[in-house]
C-alpha cells in the first residue's frame, strides 16, 4: 500500500473513532409536556330568560394561569358566580391559558322579547313589619295592568300525606300599575297577631334564639282581571320557617355613616360622591359600596330589626337566632381596577354599646368573587345591631366594591 493511501486511511479511522466518542457521551432527555388548563364546569342557570330577567353564570378551572370570560366580563379567578342580566341572546365564552396551550367552553343564554302589549303582574318580596304583611309588585309588562286583587295564603301542612293547603287569609287592591311601575304595599285589613291558627304569635326568635315560623304565598292578579304575557309568575311563596335576614333588601332602612362626616348619609345616593355611597338597583343581586375617597377613608351600614307599618318603618336591635351565619360574596366590577383593593368586615354593637368587629378581608381587583363568612352560632340569644364596613386603604382610587347576596342565614335548620 502506498504512503498516501495509508495515511488516508488513518485519517478515516480517526474520524470515526471522534464520531463514535461522541456518540457515546451524548444524552437525550425526553422532555414532559405540560397539561393544559381543565374547565370542571362553566354554567349558565337558567338559559333561557325574557329581557330583564337575570342568570347566573358559574365556572370552575383548574391548572389555568389566566381565566377570561366575554363578552364583557373579562379576567376572573378559578372559581365564581355571577348573576347578569343580559339585553339580548348571547353566547358567554371562557377561556383558560397557561405555558402549554389554552382551553374554551362555551354557554349560551337565550333572551326572548317582552310580549308586547300585555302587563306582567309580579312579586318579588314578602316580609313582616310589625304585625302587618308587606310586599313589592311590579308590572314587568309593556301594557298599564287592569286593577287586581293580591291574595294573602298561610300553608297548612299535612305530615302524613306531605301536602300543603293554602288557605287564605285576606285580600290587598292594586291600582293599575304602569309598564315597569313597581311599588311597596301592605294587606290593610290583616293584623298577623290576630290570624286564626295553632300558633297565632307572629314569625320571629324567642329569647332563647329559638324561631318561630310559617310557610307564606302571596299571589298578584288571583281573581285574573288582566290578560298578561306570562300567567305563572304571579305568586310567591316564602318559608318563614328558617330564619333569614336581607342586608341588600334592607339596605335603604339602615343608617350609613362615612368617615367624612358624622352626618347619616342620605338616601338614595351615586357612586360619584366622594363623601362615600351606597348604591342598589332594585332588579340586582348585588350593591356597590364606595367608601369616602380619601386614604382610609370608610363607610359603614347599621342594621338591625325592621319594625312599624303604614310606610313608617324604622330599625332596632334583634335577638340573634339559633345556629346562623353570615355569608356574602364580594368582587369588582369587570375592568375597574383598584391598586391595593379594600378591606370588609362584619360587626355588631357589644352590651355596652361599643363596636366589635369580626375578622377584615381584603378584597382586590384581581377578577375574583370573595367569599366572606361568619359562624354566629355563639351570639344566639344576644340582642344586637350588625354592622357592614368597607374600608380603603393608601390609594382610593377605583374601591367600589360589590357585595353579592349578604345574608344571616341558619346553618342548620332548629326543630320546630
């Protein structure tokens, strides 16, 4: 063999020896892909409303680093529920993202039209003040209502055969209500401490925090003197069983202070006041509550036990039942921003008048619902006011917060 061609060769068998060394000291490492976000649930109930009606949308995701619902909803936490009371037919989209992909579901709420040229005879809310039964009608029609008859029922229950009677009580007249006119009124000629029955005592707690109670039905248009777009919504039945107390609905008979003045601030109100405000549309689930603009700057609601009748209603300490709670669920409004949020807390007046505050959360603008719950359970028989406080922090700007269903409600329901 020639020189040449040997040297070629050693040449070959020393590339080979470098690529086989090579070879042998790589290591490749499969890589894992990372799981993308997972939607559990994303509801809408009902799905299916007439304009003005509200729903309630509910979502729960996991693994996501960024949630966002449209339209007009925007950024959320993980989890949440949100009543909405959409214009038109719409399809709610959320999508979930994190590094290895993203993730949609879609639902769709259905919004027909309001029949036109009929009334729509509804109540919304029963409740005792003093001895006398109130309740709120409203003409949910676009056509002035014929002059109807309300009907007051008390359920007599029957254990054995599971079955209620409805028996009635007395009777209210409506005057015509206007398209969308909606008032506050009473059953004149029905005093509750003199209604016929095994227990004639009104509904509420004993001394001992022991409630008492009955199921009620009030029902609008009963004698149908109106030809209205809807005929199953007039009655509304309540079981004034379980104890339950509506700060949203009694949020116009409480006494709000702020920290700009010790002078009540005066209903109704508008968030753009800078003295604080509490705002409550009659048709939502929620209030906003602005505290004064300034840093600390707060605002304070008092409650306490509705009492008089003929319109004048006032408010004064009550027993705490049995086995309650306080429960309410806090957020901002989508795309208000808040740099540092605000604090909440419950609280109620001591023996000695003083104020004592359960435990503050802080609520953000991070597109979360906040849940807030207090365990009463051991003010049972304690007579008191409560108190619902918002507070700013450093910076005021953008803290409207909204409170969703605030309510003292029983844990577990006591015997009868």
């Amino acid at each position: 063999m020639s020189k040449h061609k040997w040297f070629l060769v050693l040449i070959a068998m020393s590339v080979l020896a470098l690529i086989g060394s090579a070879a042998g000291c790589a290591t490749v490492t499969p890589t894992e892909s990372a799981a993308k976000p997972v939607i559990n649930s994303f509801n809408a109930s009902p799905t299916s409303i007439t304009q003005g009606e509200s729903t309630e949308l509910s979502w729960d995701v996991s693994g996501a680093t960024t949630i966002a619902i449209e339209p007009a909803i925007g950024t959320s936490g993980a989890s949440g529920s949100l009543q909405l009371t959409p214009g038109a037919s719409v399809t709610y989209t959320l999508t979930a993202t994190n590094q290895a992909g993203s993730a949609t579901s879609s639902v769709s709420v259905a919004v027909a039209p309001v029949v036109a040229g009929k009334a729509d005879l509804v109540i919304s809310d029963i409740w005792l003040t003093g001895s006398a039964v109130y309740y709120h009608i409203a003409n949910r029609g676009n056509a002035e209502s014929e002059p109807s008859q309300t009907y007051l029922y008390i359920g007599s229950v029957d254990e054995s055969k599971q079955t209620t009677t409805w028996l009635k009580q007395t009777n209210d007249w409506v005057e015509p209500l206007a398209p969308g006119e909606e008032k506050i009124t009473f059953f004149p000629n029905f005093d509750w401490k003199l209604q016929s029955g095994t227990n004639p005592s009104a509904p509420g707690v004993s001394s001992t925090g022991e409630f008492v109670g009955y199921d009620i039905r009030a029902c609008a248009d009963a004698e149908n003197a109106n030809a209205e777009k809807a005929e199953d919504n007039n009655c509304m039945t309540e079981s004034w069983k379980e104890f339950s107390y509506d700060f949203l609905k009694n949020a116009h008979l409480a006494t709000w202070k702020s920290s700009a003045s010790s002078i009540d601030l005066r209903w109704p109100m508008v968030t753009e006041d800078a003295k604080g405000a509490v705002v409550r549309d009659n048709f939502s689930q929620f209030m906003t509550i602005c505290p004064q603009r300034v840093s600390d700057g707060w605002i304070l609601g008092r409650y306490g036990e509705v009492y008089g009748k003929y319109g004048e209603t006032h408010m004064r300490a009550f027993t705490v039942p049995q086995k309650v709670k306080f429960t309410a669920k806090l957020s901002f409004a989508p795309g208000v921003t808040s740099s540092d949020g605000v604090r909440f807390a419950l609280g109620y007046i001591d023996e000695m008048g003083g104020i004592v505050f359960f435990p503050s959360m802080d609520v953000n603008s991070d597109g979360q619902v906040h849940d807030y719950v207090v365990d009463l359970t051991d003010m049972a028989g304690k007579k008191t006011e409560f108190l619902l406080k918002v507070e700013a922090k450093g910076s005021p700007d953008g803290d409207c917060v909204r409170l969703w269903g605030p309510m003292i409600v029983q844990i577990e329901q006591p015997k009868m």
